[in-house]
C-alpha cells in the first residue's frame, strides 16, 4: 500500500470518527446542564472534541503515511 | 469623535492597503519570486470561507439557539479532513486540464458541455446573490450603527434615507471597481490571481485579529472570565434554557446533522472557495498545511461567539439591539471608539474579501462558461476573425463583476431586511450544495452522463427555487403570503414549506431533504438510462483515473492542422506576447527554437494550444475554437473504448515488464552464484591436474634416472642391480596406485562408481582388515590393540569399500605411528542408530588447521619440500567420500605430539 494510500485510509476513518463525535447520540450525552470550569458541558465538550480532532488531522497530515 | 468622515477615510485607507498588497504581490509575481508559494498563506486565503456571516452573524445565531452557528464550522472540519482523498483529485484534474472555474470543472467532466457549463453559472449566481447582499447589508449596517455613535440606533428604526446615504448602494459600487482594479487588471492563461490571494490572506488575518480582540474585550474586559460570564448568564432565567439549547428543539439534532453535511459541500462548492482552494493553488504539497491550518483558524475564530452573544443578551436584555450587531453594539456601549473602529475594520475586511473572490470566481463563470459560448456560436459577429480578443474578454468580466454587485444589491433590497445574516447565507450553502452530486459523482464515478448531471443540477435547483428563494421573496411582500401558507391554489401538499406535508424541520433541511432526493435522484436515474457518448466517455475517464493515466487527453484527438492556425487563435485570446512565449515553452520542450519551421501540428501541439486556450476562456469554448482551425476527425465510441482499453493494457504491460525484470535479475544472481561455482571448479580441476602430473612425474623421474644408470653401467654389481630393481618396482606401484585412486575418484565424484550394497557386519570387516595387516603391524614392530564389542547392528554399505577405508585409515596409522614405540587402537561402538569406528596412533599428531585439509585432495602433512612424501594424498579424500556416501561422517581429532584420532560413523538403518 502506498504512502498516499494509507494517509487517505487514516483521514477517512478520522471523518467517520468526527461525524460519530458531533451527532446524535454522542452529542447528547453532553447535552446536560452543569459546568466544566465554568463553561457549560455542551459547549465544553464541542470545543474540546473539535481541537482533538484538528490536532489528529495535523498528526497525520504531518506525519506522512504508514510505511 | 467617530465621526463620519473619519470612518469613510479609515475604510479608504484600508482599501487602499489592500490595494499596495496586492499590487506587491503581482509585482513579485511577474518578476518570478511568488509571494504567495506558501502553505500559511495557501491556509489564510482558504480563510476567505469566514465572511461577515461568521464575523457578524455567528453572534447573532448564538444569541438565538446556543450552539446552532457551529456546524458551519465543524462541517468543513470535518470535509476537510476528506480533503486528501477529494480535493487532492480535484486539483490533479484541474492543473492537468486548466480547469478555470467551478462551471468549467463540471462542463469539461461531462463531455465540454457548453449547456451544462452555463446551467452552473446561472444557479451559482443566482445561487450566491443572496450571500453577497448579506456582506453589503453586513456592512451598510454596522457603517449606519457606527454613524451614529455614541447612541446606539438599529438601521431598520432610521427610516428610509436618500439615495446619496444609500450606504448598500455605495458598497457595491466601490467594491465592483475595487474588483475589478483587483482581478481584472490583465489576463492570464492560468487564471492565478497572485495579488488577490495576498490580500485575502492579509484580510484573514485582519477579521481574526479584530474579532478576537472583541472577544477578549467582552469576555475579560466586561466580565471576569468564561466561568464569570457563563455564571451570570445561567443566572438569568431567559438565558438558562440556551446553555442546553439542543434540548426539546423540534428536530435539532436533525437540523444540526443538516447543517454540517450542508457545510461540508459549502466548503467544496461554493465557486470562491473552489477559486483560492483548487485555481489559485500553486503547489499541491500546500495541502498538508491548509488541511489542519484552516479548520484551526475556524476554530479560533469561534472560540468568543459565545461569550459575546450572552454578553450582548445580557448587556441589552430588553431585545432593542439586533443580535447580529453584539459584536460593534457592545464596544460601542462601553465607549471603546477605537476598539469599534477596528470592528468595523474587520468586518469590512471579511466582507470584502468574500465580494471580492466571489464576485472574481463568478464573473470568470459567467464570461467563459456563459457568454463567450454564445458569442462564439452567432456568426454574425464574425468574432474568429478578430485579430485580438483579450479586451472584449476582460470587458466582459468588467461588467460582470458589476452587473454581480448590482444584483446582489437588488437582492439586498427586496429580501434581504426579512431575516438574519445567517439564514441569508443558508439559502447561497443549499444552492451550492446542488453541485455536489455532478462533481463528486463525476470524480469517482465513470458512469455519470451529461444528460444526468443536466437533469440533476436542474431537479435540484429547481426545489432551490421553490422551497428557499421563492418563500424568501414571499416574506417580502413580493409575492403573496397565502402562497406559502396555503400553498400555490389552495393546494396544501405543495406548501413550499412544507413540501408534501413534510413538516417539524427547519426551512433549511427540508429544502435540503428534497432538493438532493430529487437533485441525486435524476442524476444516478438519468445517467444510468442512456449509454454516454465518445467525448463523455473519455473525459470521464480522463477524470476518474487522473492519478493512472498523466500523459492527458493528447492521445485522444485525430486530425489535421497548421501551426499558424494554431498560434494566431492563441494570440487573438491571450494577445501575442503570451502566445509567444507558450509556443516557445512548448518548442523548447521539443528541443527547438521558436518561431521553427520544423515543429508539427500534430495531436500533441493541438491538445497543448486547447488547454492553453482553455485558461482563459473555458474548456467547451475552446473546444469550439480549436475545433474551427483544426479539422478534427470524429472519434467513434469504440475508438475511444479502444484507446482506453489501450492505455489500460499498457498498464498491464508495464506490470508485467517489472515482474518480468525482477525475475530477470533473480537469474542474474543464479547464474552469477553459478559462474562463480564453475570457476572455482575450473581452479581446482587446474590445480588437480597439476598436482596428478607433479605426483606422477616424482616416481618416473626417479624410474627413469635408474633405468638410465642400469643401461648406461652394465657392470653394476648384482647387489645394487637388485636394489635398483627393487626401486623400480616399488616406484611403478606406486605410480599405478596413484592411477588407480586417481581413477576411482574420478568415478565417485562423477556418480559412476559402482557401488554393490549389502549388510555388512562391521566387526568382520575391522577384524578381516587387522589379519591381513598382521604382518605389517609385526614388521613395524607396532602394538595393535582392538576392542570390538560382542555383537553389534549390521550396515548396509559395499563391502570392498568400507575395507578399502579401513586399510587406509589403519595404513596411515602404521605411517604415522610412533617410529620406536609404535601403538595402534581401534575401537568400533553403537549409539543411537549410529556405528562409530575409531583409530588412534601415538605419532607426532596433526596442527588443528590441518584438521578439515587433510581431507583435501593430495594434501600431504607437512613440508611437501623437505620431508619425504609419504602416499598418494588421496587416501583420507576417498575414503570420506566412501562414507558420506553411505551416510556417515568422518573426521579427525588431534593435537600436535598427542597421536591423531580418525573416526567415522556410519547410520544402521536402512542406509541409501
């Protein structure tokens, strides 16, 4: 399997990951009143998520595919 | 202190910052060092997605719904993520085919549809005009609010203003003749607009900037941090409901679903996008950047939305103040003049530099897709004999780009006061959002035809039209409001709002629900119903497999044509200088010089002019074009299949060739191990056969130098006669033992040997061996000492060999033994299937290196120069081979001055 190849394979299953992350039902765990160093859960939790999820895209789009 | 004037000059003075950026830019571009080869500025410009919607309407969406503004982010976070596999294809096929605009993309998929390229710029601009009016009523507010400082006045209560203080008005006209200064100074083949990128990118970094100061401002300045701020507002029974604002709203997890996957397109599709993502990209390898840099900047600039609108809700409790506003209103009630000017300054800058790309991105559309094809095909105009056409291309432009601004504004006017900033936009996402089918199907599916993508583009757009932009100018007043709530004649199923009875979903999702059933519906439908024809096939081909054929669409094209045709239709598009110097790169990559007599017409330089042409005008305009000079000879669909099937082969073929070369080298490597076999075996039959003639020559020397004494002296006395006689004979049997073990080896190592196998009993054959050895052990005086055991297994070995290896092993040790205290001891034992025979004598030993040669062929212990030879050398070689023969082992154990052990071994079982 080519480097491209695999790198693609990693972002797909990553899209997949961040369409489960923010939809129903995971979105509605979070949805409870409540706060998260005075934030609310909700908004915590998006923001939390989506970092995580930018921070994984530039792991893999740095780090070249596996060999 | 804020007053008028100095707000119009601030603005100017931004513009024209703008401007010199730009004019840097495309300074630096004509002298060959690019400022925007970058990946962070690739990144900022990607950044142009983040309008006055995202600058203004954000807060205002929070102020409503809470979380609702966000799947406009996480959306195209999320497709972004795609991006390596999508948008990586996109650009390969776009650079390979000079793709020109997003109309253009999806013409030149299906066939260079000139039909099809102007369906997509008709639905792109109207599509888009209710998202630029939203930039100029973006603006024209917060100028209008800014005015009036330090009172805080929505525009709606100010009443209806004379056209000189029409600001909307004015915006569109300074930003048509900023666009224009912008992207239609001059005309290039590829379509790259250096300078308008490094402004957008500058812009990007201005909004970011200006709204992040904003937030900062709200969230620590006002209130004491996010938890302060987030206290406060959970303190406020209104406001509480909103922190869990997912909760008990009819459909919303739905309506959020639909939002994102509505993003996901918008990010693809909307035509600025596709211009600064995959026209303006100048290096593939960008992407690794842009593909986490953009969702980052999306993210910080959403991370205040939140904290500004509960600031806002909380700072103007009473609803007097438009949310959308929060984020000028709110500097503007804590008297922070200059924090509100930079505001303004931000979002002049995003709405600007969405107005600028878009309305650039459009009017190439609407000039090479949309016009150009017309003009082209009236004769009358008898514009293929015009001597120069960049002119009439960018006048065409010119007016585009205003007739867009224009428009927009006329949007503005009769739509644009009935709803918020967001929902605005909405409609321009669900428009675009009518393209993916034709594109995504087009780049990974073969089967997609022109009448499919026709049909769905249209399907879909039309449910556009009737479920969003009808009931837009419905709440107008433009059109009866009965029609939407009872549906066109009293027909309740056809309530736009609620097609079919569709009802619970916000307008958005159920224009989206029913626009993509219908809109993928006729396309998979349609394409699936007729066969497609030999231009569609091809490109479709040249489309879906990108990455496996590169060599492009030259191969595809038949006919005959002439190098000034081909030139002086270059020069009438792009004026001669920039045909001068495509012709020179194309001569100079064939090795000639320009202008040549010797360069051809042919397929080649046929299909470079077309995609040259291609830049600037389109692809299906230039098809026609091309198509004009060169007499072009149909191909059949077979002929296309054929050429494919051709190019598929040849993949194969290469496949093929590869194994085919690894296996080659694998029998290079045999053959070399083998070459270097043989040589080695080429040395040692050298050294055989001299050693055999040195071995045999000792002897005859010696022979013949008797000889010649007895023949030459006959009165030698009787005496020494006899014991020169007695040399002669010992010498010729030496010489005709050699000649024999020579012979018997020759046949064992060739396999000849004849080899009679019974059971032998080992005991026999050692005790056979020491009877007819006896009387040489008693000549020698030598001790033979023998421990046989009563009974042991029988081998199944020839007989005469295994006695030929005993009397040699036992001859050497009478050979070697100690002179004076000569001792031999064999020892025969059975162990574990195996027989072993030892003999030991007490002589002067063997050196350990010597262990593994003796073995050798005529190899002789010690110096062969000084010490007398004592055999043939060939002894201990055969008799190895005798036992390895029949599965046994043989070696020696010694150490010089402690005697030599020589043992073998020799399986019981049923040997070979």
């Amino acid at each position: 399997m080519s480097e491209s190849e695999s790198k693609g394979q990693r972002f797909v299953a990553l899209c997949m990951l961040g369409m489960l992350l923010f939809n129903y039902p995971i979105l509605a765990l979070f949805n409870v009143s409540g706060t998260l160093f005075g934030v609310p859960v909700l908004y915590a939790y998006i923001f939390i998520a989506w970092a995580a999820l930018i921070a994984s895209m530039a792991f893999i789009a740095e780090s070249g595919g596996r060999q | 202190m804020l007053h008028e004037t100095a707000i119009v000059l601030t603005a100017f003075v931004y513009l024209g910052v703008l401007f010199a950026i730009a004019y840097y830019a495309d300074e630096r571009a004509d002298a060959g060092r690019s400022v925007i080869a970058s990946p962070y500025i690739y990144s900022l410009s990607l950044a142009v997605y983040a309008t006055a919607w995202t600058f203004y309407g954000s807060v205002g969406r929070a102020a409503s719904d809470g979380v609702g503004f966000l799947p406009i982010y996480i959306g195209p976070t999320l497709m972004i993520a795609l991006w390596w596999v999508v948008l990586r294809k996109i650009l390969r096929i776009s650079k390979q085919n000079r793709i020109t605009s997003l109309a253009d993309f999806i013409a030149s998929r299906y066939g260079k549809s000139a039909l099809l390229g102007g369906l997509v710029t008709v639905i792109a601009v109207i599509g888009i005009l209710p998202y630029i009016s939203l930039q100029l009523k973006a603006v024209s507010n917060s100028f209008t609010i800014l005015v009036q400082y330090p009172e805080i006045v929505m525009p709606a209560k100010i009443g209806v203003l004379a056209t000189r203080q029409d600001t909307a008005l004015w915006v569109a006209l300074i930003l048509a003749a900023f666009t224009i200064a912008f992207g239609t100074r001059h005309l290039d083949a590829a379509e790259h607009h250096q300078g308008m990128v490094a402004a957008i990118a500058f812009e990007s970094l201005v909004k970011l900037l200006a709204f992040l100061a904003v937030g900062v401002f709200v969230t620590f300045g006002i209130y004491d941090g996010f938890g302060d701020l987030f206290g406060r507002a959970a303190a406020v029974p209104k406001l509480r409901a909103m922190l869990t604002p997912l909760e008990g709203v009819a459909g919303g997890y739905a309506n959020w679903a639909w939002l994102t996957i509505l993003s996901m397109m918008a990010i693809m599709f909307l035509p600025r996008q596709f211009q600064v993502a995959v026209i303006e990209n100048v290096d593939e390898k960008h992407l690794n950047k842009a593909i986490w840099l953009f969702p980052l900047y999306m993210l910080a600039i959403n991370v205040f939305v939140l904290p500004i609108a509960f600031g806002g809700l909380l700072r103007f409790p009473d609803g007097s103040v438009d949310a959308d506003t929060f984020v000028l209103t709110l500097p503007m009630a804590e008297k922070r003049e200059l924090l509100a000017l930079l505001v303004f300054i931000g979002g002049l800058s995003a709405a600007t530099g969405m107005v600028i790309v878009e309305t650039i991105a459009l009017s190439t559309m609407v000039c090479n897709d949309l016009i150009m094809p017309v003009l082209l095909r009236l004769r009358r105009l008898r514009l293929n004999e015009r001597r120069d056409l960049t002119g009439l291309l960018l006048g065409i432009r010119r007016g585009a780009i205003v007739l867009i601004l224009l428009l927009g504004y006329l949007y503005y006017k009769l739509a644009g006061e009935a709803y918020a900033l967001v929902s605005i936009g909405l409609i321009s996402f669900a428009a675009v959002a009518q393209f993916a089918p034709a594109i995504l199907g087009g780049i990974f599916w073969k089967g997609g035809t022109r009448a499919g993508a026709l049909s769905g583009l249209l399907a879909g757009f039309a449910v556009w039209l009737y479920t969003l932009f009808l009931p837009a100018l419905a709440r107008s007043g433009w059109l009866p409001l009965g029609l939407l709530e009872h549906g066109p004649f009293g027909i309740e199923l056809l309530k736009p709002l609620q097609l079919l009875g569709l009802a619970g979903l916000d307008q958005i999702s159920h224009a989206m629900i029913w626009s993509m059933i219908a809109n993928v519906g006729a396309y998979f439908a349609v394409s699936l119903s007729a066969s497609p024809s030999a231009e569609e096939h091809r490109q479709a081909s040249l489309f879906v497999d990108v990455f496996r054929h590169e060599a492009g669409g030259a191969r595809f094209w038949r006919g005959t044509a002439s190098v000034p045709d081909l030139y002086s239709l270059l020069a009438r598009f792009l004026g001669t200088a920039t045909a001068d110097s495509a012709f020179g790169e194309y001569a100079s990559a064939k090795g000639l010089g320009w202008p040549d007599e010797r360069l051809v017409a042919d397929a080649e330089l046929v299909h470079y002019v077309e995609v040259q042409l291609a830049g600037a005008i389109g692809a299906a305009s230039a098809r026609v074009m091309v198509a004009a000079v060169a007499k072009e000879e149909a191909l059949s669909i077979d002929e296309v299949r054929e050429i494919l099937d051709e190019a598929s082969q040849v993949v194969v073929y290469s496949h093929k060739l590869e194994q085919k070369s690894r296996e080659l080298e694998a029998a290079t490597a045999e053959l070399r191990g083998a070459n270097e076999r043989l040589t080695e075996l080429d040395r040692l039959k050298d050294d055989f056969v001299s050693t055999v003639t040195h071995e045999l020559r000792t002897p005859l020397t010696s022979i013949r130098a008797i000889t010649e004494i007895l023949l030459d002296d006959p009165d030698v006395e009787v005496e020494q006669r006899k014991k020169f006689l007695g040399i002669i004979t010992k010498e010729a049997e030496r010489l005709s033992r050699l000649i024999n073990q020579v012979l018997d080896l020759a046949k064992i190592e060739s396999g000849k040997a004849d080899w009679v196998e019974t059971r032998v009993d080992m005991k026999e054959v050692i005790s056979d061996t020491l009877a007819a050895m006896d009387q040489l052990f008693r000549e020698k005086n030598i001790q033979v000492e023998a421990r046989l055991p009563e009974k042991v297994s029988t081998v199944t070995v020839d007989l005469d060999r295994m006695t030929q290896v005993m009397l040699n092993l036992l001859s050497n040790a009478v050979k070697f033994c100690d002179s004076a205290n000569g001792r031999v001891e064999i020892a025969l034992a059975e162990r574990e299937g195996f027989l072993s025979v030892d003999v030991r004598d007490n002589g002067r030993g063997i050196s350990p290196e010597d262990h593994e040669t003796i073995f050798n062929k005529f190899h002789q212990v010690g110096d062969t120069l000084t010490d007398k030879p004592h055999g043939s050398g060939l002894g201990l070689h055969i008799s190895r081979q005798i036992v390895e023969h029949f599965g046994g082992r043989m070696w020696v154990e010694s150490s010089l001055g402690g005697g030599a052990r020589f043992s073998f071994t020799l399986p019981t079982g049923a040997a070979t």
